[in-house]
C-alpha cells in the first residue's frame, strides 16, 4: 500500500513541523556505549595477535606455556629447533649442555640450559643472590629450585636441580654430580606481568626438568611435584 501521507505535500495551512528535541539523557547513554566500546578495543585491542609454535624446546613446550610471557603481539619462533637433549652417559665431553633459545622480534623470549650441576647449587645460589632477591621454590626431597634475577642483564630466572644418580665420566677426575640443572630465563615482555613470567618459569622449569630426567637416564627415579608451587609475587 502506498503511503499518501509521504506523496502530498503539507498545506501552507498546516502548523510549522517542529524537530524532535534530543533527551539530554539521549546524550547520556550514547556517550556511555561510545566509552564502552572504545575502552573494550584498548584492553582488547583486536588488530593485535601473537603468533606462537606449535612446539618448542626439544618439543616439550607448547603454546600455553610460552602464552604467559609472549605479549599481545608479534611472533614467536625458535631459530635453531632443540631436536634432543644431550645425555652426558653418552657424551665424550660430560660437562655437555643442551640449551634451547626462542626469540621475539626484540631479543630472547625464552633462554634454556641444561646441564650437569658440577658447580653445585650452594654456589650457583650464591652467585644469584649477589644479582638480586631470591626466592625459594618448595620442591619436596628430590629436587631444589628457586626464582631470582640474572646477573646478565637483570633478567628474572628461574633454576631446578633435580637429583639424578648417573655415571658419568669427567676429564678432570670429579666424582659425578649429583644433580642437574635446569635454567630458565629470558627478557621480560611489555604487556607481560612480571609475577606471571616468574610463574611461567617455574613452571616450564619443572616440565623440562622431568623430560631431561627421561633424557638423562637417572639411575634413580626423579621426584618431582606433579605442579610447581606458587611462587609469591
């Protein structure tokens, strides 16, 4: 049906059209859905992703481990991909480390070693509570740890040894260790918290811990917490 009142025009004689006035309260609301939106896009920020790999570290991380300290965006990649890590057993050299690094755009995400602690933890402790604070991490019997600050560059680190009774030859004629040592470190990410790359640390310490136990072929069997304990921000 064709609306007449749209095709005749109005009578010189009817009374002026006023426009219809805006509510203040109009004003108001639309104001209020403009600040919500915009500030959601600013916490969201939906034009930026982060790319992560689908394995990492002799393929012992994944994505949900390195999300916590990747940032809002960019890409994350290991170069040079850890396919194994290294045993001493079976190593001509037993000081042999294996280390995996994972980089941003900008520097190290992530930076792992693994190796037998011949230093021993009471030094290694030392030397990192000369760099800054360090905090004890509650492992249980088998195993010591703690989170602190790396003397290079000031970076929050994480460290696990893990008792591992193994043979192992040494060119200097040491007895064999009886730990190894895992570190983890690398450089803080903006848009990151720093108490959850602590968090992550120790928590990927731990998962690579019970693979290089694996990988080490430890004549004991390693015990180790079925999660890391909550490290105090």
């Amino acid at each position: 049906m064709v609306d007449v009142a749209h095709i005749i025009p109005p009578s010189p004689d009817d009374p002026p059209r006023r426009p219809s006035p805006v509510r203040p309260w109009h004003a108001a609301v639309a104001l209020a859905v403009a600040a919500v939106v915009g500030g959601g896009l600013l916490v969201w920020k939906p034009w930026q992703s982060v790319t992560l790999p689908e394995h990492a570290c002799w393929s012992v991380l994944g994505k949900d481990d390195l999300k916590p300290i990747a940032g809002p965006d960019g890409t994350v990649r290991e170069p040079v991909p850890s396919e194994h890590i290294a045993t001493p057993t079976k190593s001509e050299n037993a000081s042999t480390r294996s280390s995996c690094i994972v980089w941003r755009e900008k520097g190290y995400l992530l930076d792992i070693d693994i190796k037998p602690a011949w230093a021993g933890i009471d030094a290694d402790r030392a030397e990192d509570a000369r760099a800054g604070k360090v905090t004890p991490l509650d492992l249980g019997a088998g195993a010591v740890g703690w989170v602190g600050v790396s003397d290079e560059n000031r970076r929050q680190t994480a460290r696990l040894y893990v008792r591992c009774d193994f043979e192992m030859r040494s060119d200097y004629g040491r007895p064999a260790p009886q730990y190894f040592d895992v570190r983890v470190t690398g450089d803080v990410v903006d848009g990151t918290s720093p108490a959850r790359v602590r968090q992550a640390y120790a928590d990927i310490a731990l998962k690579v811990g019970r693979a290089a136990a694996t990988a080490y072929e430890c004549r004991n069997t390693a015990q180790l917490p079925v999660a890391a304990p909550r490290v105090p921000s």
